[in-house]
C-alpha cells in the first residue's frame, strides 16, 4: 500500500490506527531502502516479516506477474503448478541474457535487482571472513565440481600450450575429476608427513615446475578446506612459486570461507570441547588425538588398537556410529585403494601412500552444540567397547551374541531420548 490507498483507508477506520499502521510499513520500507542503497549485510537479522515482504514486491516486478500480461517470447515465465509457485515466491521468469548470466533480463526487473543484491551480499560477507582484497563475485547454482571445471576452462583460453595442472594430494573425487573433465592431466604432488600433519610438500612442486616447464602447465590447483591429518595447502608459498614463474593459482576454497571469521568463535567455543573430550576418550583406549594445529576445523584420532587386529574392526566401528545415527564422522583404514578417472590411489581418504596408522575423523562446524559433541562422545564410546568386545571372543564358538544387541537396541533408544530432551531444550 502507498501512501494514497493509507489515505483513503482512513474513511474506513480511525485516521490514527492507518497512521499506526503506515508508520509500521514505513519500518519495514526503511530496512528494504538501506539495503538497496548499501548493498550490505544488515547488523540485524530482518524478520520474516519484512523478508516477505521485500521478495513479494520484487516478485511483482517481473512481467509474469504482471496483471493483464500476454506473453508471447520464446522464454516466458510459467509454472505449471501453483505449489511450485508459491515455494519460489512467483520468482518464474530467470536472470541474465543469453550468454552474459549476469546480465539485467528486462522482463524479470525483480528477479535481476534480487541477483544484484545477492551477489553484492556474498562479497560483502566474503570480505568480512577476511578476504578484503576481492573486488567481485556472483552466485552461480553449481557444486564445487563444474565450478572448478569452468575456471580450468577460463583458463585455457589464456594458456592455449597447458596441458597439465600441479595438484597436491587431497583425496576428494570432485576436485580431482574437475580436472580431467576440463580436458587437463592432473600431476599429483604427494604431500609429506611432518609430525602427524600431511603438509605440501613446496620442493616437490617446484621441481616438477621445473621439469614440465612454466608454459606446460595450466596452474596449481590447492585446497583450504580437509579431514585431518591433511592440513590446508600453504597457500602463501604457493603462490610465491606462481609468481615466481608466471603461473596462475587456483584455490578450492570449498568450504573455507567460515574459517577465518566465524571459525575462531568455534575454536574459542566449541572446537576446543570437542578437542578435549575426544583426546580424554582416545586415552582410555589407549589412542591419541593427533596433532594437528594447522586445521581449524577437523580432528583426527588414531585406530591403532583396533587396526593391529585387521582393518575389518575399523570399517565396524564406522557402520556402527552411522547405524547410532552419527553422521559426519568417518574411519579410514589402512591400504585402501581407489580407481578414479583412470588413476589409481594407494591409501585412498588419507591423501598418502603410506600413513601410519587407521584413524577416525571428527569437525567441528558453524551450528555444532554442545549437547552434540556430549551425544557423539557418548556413542563413540559405546561404539569402541562393542567392537573391542567382539575383537575379544570371536574365536568363542560358544558366545551368544543376542545379548549384545539387545543392550544396543536398549542403548539406541536411551540416546534418542536424551537428543529428543536437549532439542527441547534448545528450543
């Protein structure tokens, strides 16, 4: 409503409950203007009210919610069903011309200004974790696979020779296989043990610089965000070596721009519960939290106990914490080998031929609590014993098993009552 249909509802009701009203509109309006004007995360969350409200007259701004519209394009905005609708807000139509994404589309005025105001957000928020140098960004529907894929590809119009990427060892399919999609040959650089942690090994990139040639190679591709005991790539050495021989750099930042702004609080919070409570468990079994300080996110702690028997204990314990409905954490055993686009890796999840021993990893992540880190422990432990106790007599013949999964059954429920108890509590 503007301010003549106020006017005119206060033939209607009391001049001053419109005035209120207005006045409560003009709130809402004030918060959407210094939005539109700055571009940038408000200091306070809006309600959903007034999120509505903005999304609602954006909507009608795109010509197929125009009352009275007769669309006759090739690409005209229509659903076909009025739940589809309503889920995207009546944001039909799209944004962006052909071949240009970013650009303004004239029939969808309101779905091109939310794109603008999206992609100015995102920047101001990636500033914020830290990234202050950045200059422009926009936000694309794709996985960290094809987004990889496209900057290869950008790449090869400037670099017509390269046919090679340097990679150091991470042990994710995607980023691996955005590689060989882009038509390039991933050159791996094994990482090396320094302590517990697997860091880059910067000699053996540059060697391989060297040997290949500067003009061969298309860039180095790191990563910042991984399970423990791989550690993030040092990207400040890299890209010195890129500098040095004119050699783009590309980071798999997946995952990592949390890290530097918000990732102290869950150090300072909640990494630091979790880190403790994992190395006091991991001592009762005789284990070991591993030391890796260069990861803000991920722990790692070691199997040795049950991967000296075989690695068939270890892969239990990872079922049996997927089965208590533990989600996230995830054994590796030793020896796996894994085929993939071709390349086969030796010690496949632990991104190494040869690491020492069977470990188990954890994170700590935006939203963890600590009623979750408590109910992980707990079933952890759980987990541990069960295994333990089954490593110990399954040469006995004679032992009847039933009973042990009847105090599992038992334990599984007792656990579900207390998640149910804290998610009662929290909210």
């Amino acid at each position: 409503m503007n301010r003549e249909s106020f006017a005119a509802g206060e033939r209607l009701v009391s001049p001053a409950y419109v005035r209120q009203g207005c006045e409560a509109r003009r709130s809402h309006e004030h918060l959407i203007r210094l939005l539109l004007e700055k571009g940038k995360c408000p200091e306070n969350g809006w309600d959903e009210s007034t999120l509505e409200l903005f999304l609602h007259e954006l909507a009608i701004m795109d010509s197929n919610n125009f009352l009275g519209n007769c669309g006759v394009g090739e690409r005209e905005g229509r659903v076909a069903s009025a739940l589809v609708a309503r889920r995207h807000y009546r944001f039909i139509h799209g944004i962006g011309r052909s071949g240009d994404i970013s650009a303004v589309q004239p029939k969808a005025a309101g779905s091109s200004l939310l794109n603008k105001i999206t992609n100015s957000l995102v920047l101001d928020i990636i500033k914020l974790a830290g990234v202050h140098t950045i200059a422009n960004c926009f936000v694309v529907p794709m996985a960290t696979g094809m987004s990889l894929t496209l900057c290869f590809l950008t790449l090869r119009h400037k670099r017509p020779k390269a046919k090679y990427i340097i990679w150091p060892r991470i042990d994710q399919k995607s980023c691996f296989k955005s590689m060989i999609t882009a038509g390039f040959e991933p050159v791996v650089i094994e990482n090396v043990l320094e302590g517990d942690e697997l860091r880059t090994d910067l000699q053996a990139v540059k060697a391989k610089v060297q040997e290949l040639g500067p003009d061969n190679i298309l860039c180095i591709h790191s990563t910042t965000s991984c399970f423990a005991p791989r550690v993030p790539d040092r990207l400040e050495e890299l890209a010195v070596i890129c500098a040095d021989f004119g050699i783009p750099h590309i980071v798999n930042n997946a995952y990592g721009v949390q890290s530097s702004k918000c990732m102290h609080l869950i150090q300072q919070e909640m990494f630091s519960y979790l880190s403790n409570q994992i190395k006091k468990l991991s001592e009762a079994y005789n284990e070991r939290l591993l030391h890796t300080p260069h990861n803000p996110i991920s722990l790692a702690v070691t199997l040795k106990t049950l991967d000296k028997h075989h690695d068939k204990a270890v892969t239990q314990l990872g079922s049996m914490l997927f089965t208590r409905q533990v989600s996230g954490a995830r054994v590796v055993p030793l020896g796996s080998v894994q085929t993939v686009s071709g390349y086969t890796f030796r010690g496949f999840m632990s991104h190494t031929n040869n690491y020492p021993c069977a470990y188990l990893n954890a994170a700590s992540a935006i939203g963890m609590k600590m009623q979750d880190v408590d109910l992980f422990i707990k079933r952890l432990d759980m987990c541990l014993k069960t295994v333990r106790k089954e490593q110990s007599k399954e040469s006995d013949d004679n032992y009847d098993k039933t009973e042990d999964v009847d105090i599992e059954e038992m334990a599984l429920k007792l656990d579900n009552v207390l998640l149910d108890t804290h998610q009662d509590a929290s909210s």
